[in-house]
C-alpha cells in the first residue's frame, strides 16, 4: 500500500503508482508529494545539498517483512517543469521519479553500482510504457 500525502494543490493522477509498487515490493510505502521549498529544505538537511531536488529516499533501517519500506518525497514543481520540458503528462513523470525513489529504497544505487538500478529501470519503463526516466535518459 502506498500512503499519499499531497501537500500541494496538484490533482495529479497516483494511479499508475499502485501497480508499480506491488511489481517492486510487498511493503507498505510512504509518498510525500511536496513543493520546491519543502524538498529544498530536506535536501539541504540530509545531504548537505543547498538546493531542491526531484525526488528524494528514505529508507527505514527495520528488516521485518511487516514494517513500512520507507518514505519518497517527490517535488510537483519538479514534475510539472520537466514533464512540460520533455513533453509528456506530470503523471507519466511523476511514476517515473517513483520508481526512481522506489528502487533506492530497495537498495539500488546508480551512483555506485555497475548498471543493476538501471537496468531495472528501463525495465520497469517499457512494462508500464513510461518515456525515458532519469538515470536512463542520461546515458542517451
């Protein structure tokens, strides 16, 4: 189950998020759905970042099977402005920074691993029929 908090006047559609959730995992999963200054403010906070970001993880440490995965914050603003830059619909850009989100609470790390999150990624992509995704738009 994925608990949605929206804390922005978007009417966004999360229908497709349900699906790619369960494909992923069994585990309850927090979303936080935010503004520029709200994830701004986390970036800075947990990564020493001092700017806003698209979506940011946060893994809970507990390996029991009935404990929720952990908490995805997903700017709106940051899904408005690149889906209207890359020319598809904020709820196709909005599923793709979650499954972004989803996999780097499941552990996966483009940044250190060799190709795996990507991989899974782009798989991801093609099953739900999503445009290219943040990590595989970048090796274009």
């Amino acid at each position: 189950m994925i608990d949605i908090d929206n804390t922005t006047n978007s009417d966004i559609s999360t229908q497709l998020l349900h699906p790619i959730a369960k494909r992923l995992t069994d585990r309850d999963i927090e979303l936080i759905l935010c503004d520029d200054a709200y994830i701004h403010t986390l970036n800075k906070e947990h990564r020493g970042v001092d700017k806003p970001t698209d979506v940011l993880s946060f893994p809970l440490e507990s390996t029991l099977e009935n404990e929720p995965l952990g908490s995805i914050v997903i700017s709106i603003d940051r899904v408005d402005s690149k889906a209207k830059e890359l020319g598809h619909e904020p709820k196709d850009e909005l599923a793709l920074l979650f499954i972004h989100g989803l996999l780097h609470l499941l552990g996966y790390d483009h940044e250190v691993d060799s190709g795996e999150m990507r991989e899974i990624e782009a798989k991801m992509i093609g099953e739900f029929g999503l445009p290219k995704s943040l990590i595989v738009r970048s090796e274009s």
